[in-house]
C-alpha cells in the first residue's frame, strides 16, 4: 500500500496546518464559543470540494452553458449556477447551526430550522457561482459567502437578514482556477488555503494576508464606459495618463483575488442600465469589502460611503462598488 503524498507547502508556512485544524485553533481562543460557527465553516468547505468537483469536469459532463431558465435577477442560469447552489443548500441544510440560508440564485430566503427557538444560529448568505459564464470558455469562477447571526428578534427571515455588512461573523470566497483556493475572515485578519487534492483537503498556505496600499493597476469592464458617471470617466482618463494597467476577468472572485494579493483597485459603477450598481450588496459587495477590510484596504460604495455601513432594505439589493488597495480607492474618490 503506497504511503499518502505530504502536501508541498512554502517554508514560510511553518506547521502543516489544514482548514479544519485553523477552524479549531481559532475555536479554541474563544472560551465562549459552542463550535456552531466551526460546523458551518466545516459545511462550506465540503461544498467547495464539490463544486470544485464538479467544475473539473463540467465539460466531460456535458454541464456548461445555459440551464434555460432566469434566476430571480432576470439572469440566465448556468447549468452550474443550479448544480453549484443545490450542493450549497445540501450541505449547510444538514447543519445544526444554520437556521437560514439565502442564494443569490433564489427569489427568498430558506428556513432551515424554527428559529423561534434557536439560541444561537446563523444565516448563511452566497452566490454560489460567481462568473459562470467564464465556465465555457475555462475561465476563473467562484463561490462568495457571509455568515451573520440569526436576529431572533426579527418578526421574519427578510427582516433577520436585512443587516449591515459590519455585522457579518465572518465571510470568504472560494476561487475555482489553476488551484482551489479558500479565502476566509472571522473578523481576524485574513487566511489563504488551497486545496490539496492528493489528500482532499484544504492546507493553509498563508496567514494575516495584507493588500498592497498601492498598485498601478484597474479592474472595471470598460465596454460600459461611456454610460459611466462623469467623474469615474475621469478617474480612468487619470489613470491611463499616469501608466495604469487594466485588469479585468469578468469573475468578482478572479478579480478581487488577484486585488488582495498584488494591489489594484476594483470597480463597478452604475450604469445606465443599472443606476444603482449591478452587485449584490449581501451576496457580493459585503462579503467581499470585508475580507478587503480585514487586509488593510477600502471597499466604499461611493464617496464618504462604506460598504459595509450601508443599510440594507432588500436581500437582492444592489450597489455600486469601489474597493482595494486603500491609495488606490482614494484615488477613484479623489475624481468622483
């Protein structure tokens, strides 16, 4: 029987430590903690396993493209988009924990458990397939998620969920690329895992990841340019004069991922066709200004407006978004 392969990790890591060990050894700095939250990371972990599972294969198993349906944004839904928010509901359906669950993909919320009752549960907000249209072309895509406590004070389950994003317990991406990589916040700083698949388990590669304060470098889609408000069209005049290279995937996940790690900013402004910003607030924008919070950055939806001060008044609500390196972001501002 040949031995298990010991996952390569960079010297700098130190001990070979797996998500779920992290999960638990941050567990255990809180006295007061029950484990319930662990449970629910644990949950989100598994489902990204499966995804990335099934994003591997997706054209062997002849699941890209369109599903032939819209989601409740008015977006086409990818064959993925349905596959990706199923096995995200599964696996956080059969933990304790979890008294709601909300995906972007559907009209409203899933009650998991009476929470009349519950002492401390959580609600669980995703997108569970961030970029899908990149799958047909073997583009990055990805899975954002923001974990806040059930408000058992709430009169219904819009009503609980409808807090602002500086209330979230803890948020994360999963990005599915050239590895699996595992991006989470408890409100601690920020952690990097990748997955290991010799092993099937996600393997702490960096700790306390810090942003860049600066990077010459923009991820907007540029095809909505001319219907940008005045003052983002100067921002990019400004930009392009001073030597600053665009950046764009198409994935918030991809793009944002690349943002943490080398600096940039990241843009997505309103529109004509959307006066008041294309992203999420819940799904999107909130999960995702945290983590950049967290490692040193800014993430504002407009001018003097935090992101994650803003007070949501509909789970599907949009926003526009400005977040990265904190020099850069200031930059954007400055023009705006």
């Amino acid at each position: 029987m040949s031995a298990v392969p010991t996952p390569v990790l960079p010297s700098s890591v130190g001990p070979i430590v797996s998500l779920q060990a992290h999960i638990l050894q941050q567990q255990a700095s809180f006295p007061e903690a029950t484990g319930t939250l662990s449970w629910i990371l644990s949950a989100l972990s598994i489902s990204a396993k499966i995804i990335a599972s099934k994003v591997r294969r997706a054209r062997l198993e002849n699941v890209l493209g369109a599903a032939g349906a819209e989601n409740v944004q008015g977006e086409q839904q990818q064959k993925l988009d349905v596959i990706a928010n199923e096995v995200l509901l599964g696996t956080l359906g059969g933990r304790e924990g979890v008294a709601i669950v909300a995906s972007e993909e559907n009209e409203e919320p899933v009650i998991i458990r009476d929470t009349a009752s519950a002492e401390r549960r959580y609600c669980v907000l995703f997108d569970p397939l961030d970029g899908s249209s990149n799958l047909d072309v073997c583009g990055g895509v990805g899975t954002i998620f923001s974990i806040l406590r059930h408000d058992r004070r709430a009169r219904d389950s819009h009503t609980s969920l409808l807090q602002p994003g500086a209330q979230q317990v803890a948020a994360g991406y999963v990005l599915y690329g050239s590895s699996t990589v595992f991006v989470l916040t408890v409100g601690h700083g920020v952690d990097m895992f990748v997955l290991d698949p010799s092993i099937g388990a996600f393997m702490l590669v960096e700790r306390g990841l810090r942003t860049p304060p600066k990077h010459k470098s923009y991820s907007v889609n540029e095809g909505n340019r001319r219907t940008f408000p005045e003052g983002y069209q100067r921002y990019l005049d400004w930009a392009q004069e001073n030597g600053y290279s665009s950046r764009y995937v198409g994935s918030m996940v991809a793009d944002v991922h690349r943002i943490l790690l080398k600096g940039g900013v990241f843009l997505y402004p309103p529109t004509q066709k959307a006066p008041k910003g294309k992203l999420r607030l819940m799904y999107e924008a909130n999960p995702m200004a945290m983590i950049i919070e967290q490692a040193g950055g800014k993430a504002l939806a407009g001018p003097g407006q935090r992101i994650l001060d803003v007070q949501p008044t509909d789970i599907h609500q949009r926003v526009p978004v400005i977040l990265g390196s904190a020099d850069e972001v200031d930059h954007v501002v400055a023009k705006l």
